[in-house]
C-alpha cells in the first residue's frame, strides 16, 4: 500500500525553463508535506515543506503547491539550473502518530537539468 | 559544523550474520531515526529515537533492532541477515517539533551475500 506515489521515475528539462514534479497522497491523515533532494552516494537533504493549512510555499526557485481536494503536491523550479540535476523525493507525515516523526516517501523522480 | 555521521559506509555480510550500524547525530540533535532504502525505492522508516526513548517503529520484524545512547549516538542492529536486508541505511537526526526536516548522513551500504 503505497501512500505516498510519485508517478514519473524520470524528468528531463532544459536549463532555464521550469520543472514540475508531482507527487499524489493516499492517507488524509497527513498533514504535513516535504521535499527531499538527493545527489548519488549523498543522503537525502531538505529542500522545502508545506503544512497542510497552507496552498503554497515558496523559497527562491523552489515552490510547493498543495492541493488537499485532489491529495497532490507539485515542486516547481524556475528556472531550472544543471546542478538541480538530483533525485526528488515527497514524503508526508501525520502529527498524531504518538509522538513519532515517521515520514512516508515517494519512489523518487529523477530530474535531468540539460545545458 | 559535522553533519550525520556514519558507520561503516560500505559492508558485506552473509546470510545468517548479524551487522551493527552506527550514527552520530548533528551536535545538539536529540532526535534519531533510521531508514531503509532498497534499490529503486524512497526510503522507508525503521525506528525513531529520542531522549534513548523508542518513539515510532515502522513495519519492520523483529529481527531489527536500535537503541540511542546518552550521547545522542545510536546503532542499528540487525539478526539472522536475509538477501532481502541488502540496501542502503539511512540515519537522519533532527530537532524534536521540527516536522519531518531531517538531517540525513550518506548512508551505510550493506550488501547480503
């Protein structure tokens, strides 16, 4: 039972225009939204987050989108540059899971930022 | 300032054998958790640790084990290894109350032979 689905395993995109990745949630429970970004043989490292109350966060390039209606997230970059060229990860977590801050990630998608 | 720490960063073992990682969390981080990443997957939750208090357990049999220290620093032990063990374990430290904003360490790679 996958609750947190990322659809596209890989995205390519020129330097300078934008990228969208999308992730969508199963479990309404969550209520709290991040973005993780990973470069090969690096752990995971914290880009954005977006709480459940709020529709849009922004910081510099980087915008989350939440939809709670249709249970999908979307990462913006604008505009792209080839050093974005990582693994993406969503991952969500609920606050009423008896003090743990478990989060459950997506499969990853697989951005290539070309020159 | 050191970010997570990791050890060993790379072993083999074999089925049946029983591996010990460890973690040292960012100084001032209290909070500990470990994941698990298969080939092809996002990472998913194994333990949390805080105050050396377990705080979430993920779907993972018993088999695997953790505990924290009073140094914060934590180990991840694992019995009776299958092939199925085999990924790469993460350890992320964090601020209790920060909501998921995880500091993650490169990783242990353990493959099972």
């Amino acid at each position: 039972d996958q609750q947190v689905k990322q659809n596209s395993p890989s995205l390519s995109v020129q330097e300078g225009r934008i990228s969208i990745l999308n992730c969508d949630y199963t479990n309404s429970m969550f209520d709290y939204f991040l973005w993780y970004k990973k470069y090969p043989a690096e752990g995971p490292t914290f880009l954005i987050s977006i709480s459940s109350i709020k529709d849009k966060n922004e910081d510099g390039r980087f915008t989350v989108f939440l939809n709670k209606s249709a249970k999908h997230l979307s990462l913006h970059i604008v505009p792209s540059q080839p050093g974005d060229s990582a693994v993406y990860f969503c991952a969500a977590s609920a606050a009423t899971q008896g003090g743990s801050e478990k989060l459950v990630f997506g499969k990853g998608t697989k951005l290539t930022v070309n020159p | 300032d050191a970010g997570v720490t990791q050890s060993p960063t790379h072993l083999i073992k074999t089925r049946g054998q029983h591996v010990t990682l460890r973690c040292s969390p960012i100084s001032g981080h209290k909070s500990v958790s470990w994941y698990q990443q298969v080939l092809g997957q996002g990472p998913q939750f194994i333990f949390q640790y805080y105050e050396k208090e377990e705080r979430g357990r993920g779907n993972f049999p018993d088999r695997f084990s953790a505990r924290q220290f009073p140094n914060y620093s934590s180990e991840l032990n694992v019995n009776a290894l299958l092939l199925g063990d085999s990924a790469l374990y993460l350890c992320a430290s964090s601020l209790v109350g920060t909501m998921g904003e995880l500091f993650f360490g490169e990783g242990s790679r353990l493959t099972v032979l």
